[in-house]
C-alpha cells in the first residue's frame, strides 16, 4: 500500500470546537458542508419557544449553549444591600396583578464595588421577538439585605433552559418522509395537536402622548370608573384596542366628554390604537410626567395616569435613598469605600433625572423631559403587550441537518401516533 493510500484510509476525529454552530449536531459527519452552513444560520434565527423538549441523543453541545442564554446572574460572591421592585402589587387605581421588573443592589466583594442586577418579568432585545423569564423563586427569596449569595448565582434564565443545563430550542415529534399529490418540494403536512409543543412569544410596544386637549377614552372601566387603560396583567379590550384618545372640544364636551360619552367609541373622533389581536396581555407600563406642562387637563382623567407615575417616581427615589446611604457610608470609610461600577453609576443618573425632573418640593431644575429633542406631552405612556403565537401555515420548520421547509397544510384530524 503506498503512502498516499494509506492518509486517505486514516479515519480523521470530528473536534466539535472547529464546527462552529453545526457542533449541535450528533450526526454532523452524514451531512454535507452545504447543509452544515445551513443548519447554523437555522440556529441563529431559531425563535424561543415557550415550552421545548431536550434532544434525546446529546453530545455535549447543547450544554454548553446552556451557558450562553441572556440570563441574568450575579457573576461574583456579593452582598445583598437592597432589592426594590418597580410596582408593589396591589398597587392603587386597580393595582397591579405582576411584578415587571425588580433591581437587585449589591456590593462586589472580589472588587470592593457596588453593582446591581436588573430583573425583568420578559426579554424584549428584540424589536418584536422576545420570552418570559423564569424566575428562580427560591433564590429571590434570599435576595435580603446582608445576604451573601456566591458567584455565578443565576436568578432568571430563558424557558428553553431547563433542568440547569437542558437547552430545548426546539421540539420532539414523529416524522415521516413520503410522497404528496399536493406537495412540490419543500413543504411539510403537520398535524394539529402537535402545534401547541411550537408556542413562541411576540411583544408589541406602543407610545401614547397625552396633552391637555388630548383625552384617553374610559374604554376599560364604567361610569364610576375612569380607567382609560388595562393594568399590567390584565388583558387589552375585545375589539384589539389598546387605547382611545379623542381632542377635547369644548362645543360638544357635553356629549363627547360626559361619563357615558367616553366609555363609547366615536369613529369621526376618536383615534384607536390597536393591537395584532384580542389575546395581548399587557406585560409592562410605563408613565412619565412632565411637570413644566402649564396646561391643566380634563378634570377626573389623569388618576390612572398619575398611578402610574407616581409609582416609577417612587422606585427610582428608593434608589436614590439607596444611592445616599452608600455615600454617607463611604464617608465614614474613608479611602477603603467601596467604588461604584459604570451600570451602576448610569442607574443613579437615569434615577436622578426621572425624581428631580418632576422638581419635587418646589425645587427648581433645569432637567426636562424630551423624546428625540423634543418636550413631552403632559404625559407620556410607554406600554408592552405580549402575545402568545403559535405557527401556521407559511411558517417554515427545520431540523438539526440543514433541512428547511414550509407548512402547506394542517391535519385537523388525525390518530396521535403513540409514543
């Protein structure tokens, strides 16, 4: 046998770490290069579902992916100084039915610097697609003042991470390839009990200014209710409107304005906001007012609205409060206080300018409120409404070897395959 005959029989070991996102794979080596390459720009566009299987033959990979989800952790041993949530449940005008967000303050002790870890309820990275976090209940629990938690702490992680390490990004099913009269090349036939195991997550998020001569309809409460809006966790109206705004007018305020005028919906007058559908849950609000507004409203129809605001003003002070009592300890220390790290340091700001800006006890600011250079409105309302999608047809299925197909039909009923 000649020497080159004998390189080309030595079989060549497969190392994961030179195949790149096709390393997930346990059969990489039956595929082609082509279809390799299509497989990791599949995984990079794989949406997050809300309740994905693990694969049933793993190599390691997956684990490792594991790793590298936007969870949020304290990466170093640290020290509890404080954990505010942004709205107390219960909250007045309604209340509200979940927490959104929860800023966890701690002291570094490796670097001897104050840090913080933010805790939101959902992801939203993205402009439309994002996940709701699962939140470790036990370990919030011990977020206390004076808690030590060790490093590396995960406290909220993406719902495709299961069982510590388990990285499910896609589903199990049962799969047959044969032939269809109606079916060209790349199409696929599902069947309809197995789309509810595919369930992903979209957010929509609005800006609604609110001025003085610009009222918000009673589209969620009755005439002795104003409720112009739902409350976190509460569903958006049946119609898929998320809002009513209507000019006020004082020539048919009588009519337009009155108790029963606002909870109806006037086409010739009013401007609706909607929603992709009737199924949104509202995820998170925010309100911010503008106090150098000269104009006064519409009397009755900024109690909901100053709910809100007053709570986003009151979590921001609490940090400030925090904020305080770290400096005034950092006297006492001396030149062994802790430092404060960058996020931290751009948290107090934003904090600073939201509380200060409002001018409490009659202070004087220069801080104002703007949207891209511009003033806001007496009020400005940021709202994120989750949606629960499943797919459908046109949506396009892959799996683990580059194999990319559309879904051309639905079974609506056919016999489950068993196991």
């Amino acid at each position: 046998m000649s020497k080159k005959e004998d390189i080309q029989k030595q079989e060549i070991p497969i190392m994961s770490k030179f195949m790149g996102l096709h390393a997930i794979n346990s059969f990489a080596d039956k595929d082609s290069a082509s279809r390799a390459q299509m497989l990791g720009q599949h995984i990079s566009q794989t949406l997050p579902l809300c309740d994905g299987d693990p694969r049933i033959i793993q190599n390691g990979t997956d684990m490792m992916f594991s790793k590298h989800t936007f969870k949020r952790k304290i990466s170093c041993k640290a020290r509890i100084i404080a954990t505010i949530p942004r709205y107390r449940l219960g909250m007045e005008k309604g209340g509200v039915n979940s927490i959104t967000e929860v800023i966890v303050i701690y002291l570094n002790l490796d670097e001897n610097k104050y840090d913080h870890v933010s805790l939101p309820s959902y992801s939203d990275m993205h402009s439309y697609f994002g996940f709701e976090y699962k939140w470790d209940e036990k370990k919030l629990q011990k977020l206390r003042p004076g808690t030590i938690i060790e490093e590396e702490t995960i406290l909220a992680d993406s719902p495709t991470v299961k069982d510590g390490d388990k990285y499910c990004f896609g589903a199990t099913m049962n799969v047959v390839s044969v032939s269809h009269p109606g079916v060209a090349e790349d199409a696929v036939i599902i069947r309809r009990g197995a789309i509810p195991k595919l369930r992903f997550k979209v957010y929509e998020k609005r800006a609604i200014s609110v001025s003085a001569t610009k009222v918000l309809a009673n589209l969620y409460g009755d005439e002795n209710n104003y409720k112009p809006l739902p409350n976190i966790g509460e569903k958006i109206h049946s119609s898929g409107m998320i809002c009513l705004s209507r000019e006020l007018d004082i020539m048919s305020a009588p009519i337009l304005f009155s108790k029963k005028g606002l909870m109806k919906y006037n086409i010739m007058f009013d401007e609706a906001n909607y929603s992709r559908d009737s199924n949104g849950v509202v995820k998170d609000i925010k309100i911010y007012r503008n106090p150098t507004s000269k104009k006064a409203p519409l009397t009755g129809t900024t109690d909901f609205l100053d709910s809100y605001s007053k709570a986003l003003v009151t979590f921001h002070q609490e940090i400030i409060d925090v904020y305080e009592d770290l400096e005034k300890d950092g006297k006492q220390l001396g030149k062994s206080a802790p430092t404060y790290s960058p996020k931290f340091h751009a948290l107090v700001v934003e904090s600073l300018g939201i509380v200060y800006g409002d001018g409490p006890d009659g202070i004087s600011t220069p801080i104002k409120k703007l949207f891209k250079k511009d003033p806001i409105d007496l009020y400005r309302v940021e709202i994120v409404v989750e949606h629960e999608l499943s797919i459908n047809h046109g949506y396009k299925l892959t799996n683990l070897h580059g194999k990319l197909k559309i879904i051309w039909f639905i079974l609506l009923n056919c016999p489950a395959i068993r196991n």
